[in-house]
C-alpha cells in the first residue's frame, strides 16, 4: 500500500469509516508499527475544531437578504402563474387556437422561407428554441407584466451568469421600450434567458439568448404569425428579438442589441 | 408526488440559507459571488423541484445544486471576467478585528482552511463541518469514497504542517535554529 493510501485508511480510521474488520488489521499494525504510529499521529495533529470555527460564518451569512430575494422571487413567479392562468381562463378556448394558428402559421412560415431559417445551424436543433419563444410570446399580453416592477440589476446579473454574460441595465435598454423582467429558463438542457419589454403601442417584446453553441450566423429577420423577429447567433450564444412590431422597428431594436452583444 | 416534492422544497430552501451560504463562501472564497450562487441555487431547486426524490436529505440535494452552478457556471465567468481566484483565506476571516479578537482560534482555523485547495476545502467542509458520512460526501462531490478520504488525509497533513509536526521519518533535530518567524519580525513600512 503506497503512503498515500496508507495515510486515506488512517484517517478513515480516525474518522470512524472503517468496518470493524478493517478497524481490527489497523489495530493490530499499530502495535507492531512504530511508523504508521507516527503517520497517525501526524494526521491527528491536522485535527482543528472544525465545527466551532465554522460556526462563526453562519452567524455571518446574510440570511434575512436571502430571504427576501427567494420570498421575491417566489412572489414572482406566482404572479407570472396566476397571471398566465387568468388569461388562460379568459381565454380558453380562443387561445388553443391561437396556438394552433401560430404553429400553422409558424409552419407555413419555415415551409416558405425554411432555407434562410435552417441554414443558420446545420445541426438543425436552433430552430426549434426559437420556435418555442415565438409560442411562449403568444401568452404574453400587456397584463403580464402589468403590475410587476421592473426587475432588479440583481435579477439581470443572475440571469446573466447562467448565460455567462454580464448583463447590466445599460446593456439591455432599448428606445421608447420599458424593460420589465428578466428570467431564466431552460431548453433541453441549454440555459435561456429571457428579458421582456413593454411597448406601449404594441404590447409585449422579449429579448432572449440561449447559451447551446451554435454557429455563428448574421442578423436575419422574418415575420412569424403576427410576430416578426429579428435573430443572430454570435460565440456560441443564439439571440433573438420578437414583438407585435412592423419588421423594420424589430429589425431597428435587434441591431442596437448586436452592437451590444 | 410532485406537487409534495414541490412543497417540500419551497418550505425547506429558508431554512438551509446560511449553510448554503457558508458553502458557498468556501467554495467561491468571496462574500458577493456566495450571495448570488445562493440566489442561483434557490432559483435552480424551485425549477427542479419536481426532481427531488422525497424521502431524500434535502440539505444534500441542495448542496450537489449548489456545487454544480460553482462548477458550470460561476466559476468559469469568474475565470474569464479576469477575476480569477480570490485567496479564500482572507475571504474566510471577516474583517473586523472585532471579530479576530473575540474569535481568535476561530479565525485561525477559518485562515487554515481557505489556504487549502478548492477541493480539499471543500471536503473538509462537507465532512468535518456538515457531517456527512464519506459516502454523502462522495454523492455531493460527484466523486468515489477513495477520493475523499485521500482529500481529508492532504488536508489533514497540510494542517498538521501548520503546526509545525516534523516529517515522523525524519529525525528530531535538537539545536538548530527555530522555525522563522513571520508575523513578530520588524516590518517594512
């Protein structure tokens, strides 16, 4: 047995790890052993009171600041839920139709204009995180966000290091848009980030990036239902852009954002 | 049962702040990143919570999460954002002689182990502070038994250097002069 190996069965027998079998031929050794005597000796001197000690960053854990952002956070992803919900129930049946219809539409959309989509990823796979914000936008309506406050730079920061971007008010701001939340979701594995904005005239618009590696590709625009969306992908992350706007205005929005990332 | 394993995690995230607080101070070695790979985490178990198998330590389960946004996420910006490691040493002492002197083995102890590697601290940590069982501590790290007990016997040896315990193979020697001061020498101002 190499010392290294020694000194790991030494130590699991100072820590009581041992089965009794084990703990018995360690026994023995050290009545004849006066050098693993000395090697177990040495461990023990690396004892310290390691409970006690580190009790002391428990008392310094910003416990009530953590409370408050996770009872936050919590808040308001039960606002999203309930809100969601609402317009579920308003809109019961319309909206399994609306959602037929935008997937006709979104199917009719990659039918007519699917090389310029497609042949952003060869692997074929970025189409469909896009094609499920362009879904999930459907559900969206002025009312979601309606009694939110805006999220913090806090919120923005976290969604941020899941993308590993650094995401800061200044970065994401656009014109005439009011920045109103920003969350983190999850494609197949893949970190999405999500951040929505308030178009006075238009309703709802989100920006959001996914973190999957794919190729880089340049800006394209196009027009999904009554949605147009402007995307990119750019040092393995894919973005893209959607709102109820004229294609120019998303095409506008998107070109500032590209600058910025 | 997901709605249970749903509620079981809501109710159990407040109760287990600090220490996964103090875990991930010990892991990142500074104060605000610890604060947002809490934050992470508590995002992250609500999200997954459907996953938890019930009947399990929810602590455990909290921490592998924990560990895994340090490893995948947080650590590597830190890496590329230039920030590179901080010295968990200092960040484990808090400032404030206040502290220091009311506490002073506790700081000690606190300095000795943020100077171990990541790994080490870590399993010393799960070990010797939460009181896993080497095999909980496997599960945590992701790693075979064997590799946390080789952890606590570098972590043990180093700490036990500390205190200046000899080599046991080498020789006692008498007479010689005594080990350099570092902290009572006249200091450059």
């Amino acid at each position: 047995m190499s010392e290294d190996d020694e000194d790991a069965r030494l130590v699991a027998y100072i820590d009581g790890e041992l089965d009794k079998d084990e703990r018995a031929a360690v026994e023995e050794r050290l009545t004849t052993d006066a050098d693993l005597r000395a090697r177990l000796m040495r461990l023990r001197e690396g004892e310290r009171p390691f409970v006690a000690a580190f009790e002391a960053l428990l008392e310094r854990a910003p416990v009530e600041r953590l409370q408050a952002s996770l009872a936050e956070h919590v808040a308001r992803q039960e606002r999203r839920r309930t809100s969601m919900r609402d317009s579920w129930t308003l809109r019961t049946g319309v909206l399994a139709a609306a959602a037929a219809i935008i997937l006709f539409c979104a199917g009719i959309a990659i039918g007519r204009y699917g090389p310029g989509w497609l042949a952003g990823g060869p692997e074929g796979g970025d189409e469909d995180w896009r094609q499920s914000v362009v879904e999930y936008a459907a559900f969206y309506t002025p009312e979601t966000f309606g009694s939110e406050p805006a999220s913090k730079p806090k919120d923005l920061a976290l969604v941020g290091a899941k993308l590993g971007l650094p995401l800061t008010p200044e970065r994401i701001a656009l014109a005439n848009l009011e920045f109103k939340d920003a969350q983190i979701l999850n494609f197949r594995g893949a970190p999405l980030g999500e951040l929505d904005y308030l178009d006075p005239a238009t309703g709802p618009v989100l920006f959001c990036i996914i973190r999957d590696s794919e190729p880089n590709a340049a800006m394209k625009t196009e027009t999904r239902g009554e949605f147009a969306v402007a995307s990119w992908a750019r040092d393995g992350r894919g973005y893209i852009v959607i709102g109820k706007l004229p294609v120019k205005q998303i095409a506008e929005l998107a070109n500032s954002l590209e600058q910025r990332f | 049962m997901k709605a249970i394993a749903r509620k079981e995690v809501s109710a159990g995230l407040a109760p287990n702040l600090a220490r996964l607080w103090r875990y991930a101070l010990v892991l990142s070695g500074a104060r605000d990143v610890a604060d947002d790979l809490v934050q992470a985490t508590c995002v992250r178990a609500l999200e997954r919570a459907e996953q938890f198998q019930l009947g399990t330590q929810l602590d455990r389960w909290l921490f592998s999460i924990l560990r895994s946004i340090w490893l995948n996420e947080l650590r590597s910006r830190r890496v590329r954002m230039g920030g590179g490691f901080v010295d968990a040493s200092e960040a484990l002492v808090f400032d404030g002689s206040h502290e220091i002197e009311t506490n002073i083995f506790a700081a000690q102890v606190l300095k000795e182990v943020g100077g171990l590697p990541e790994a080490q601290r870590e399993t010393v940590l799960l070990v010797y502070v939460e009181g896993l069982s080497y095999r909980e501590a496997a599960e945590v790290l992701s790693a075979p038994v064997g590799t946390v007990m080789s952890r606590l016997a570098a972590a043990r040896l180093t700490l036990a250097k500390l205190r200046g315990t000899p080599e046991p193979k080498l020789e006692r020697r008498q007479g010689e002069d005594g080990p350099k001061s570092i902290t009572q020498g006249p200091k450059d101002e």
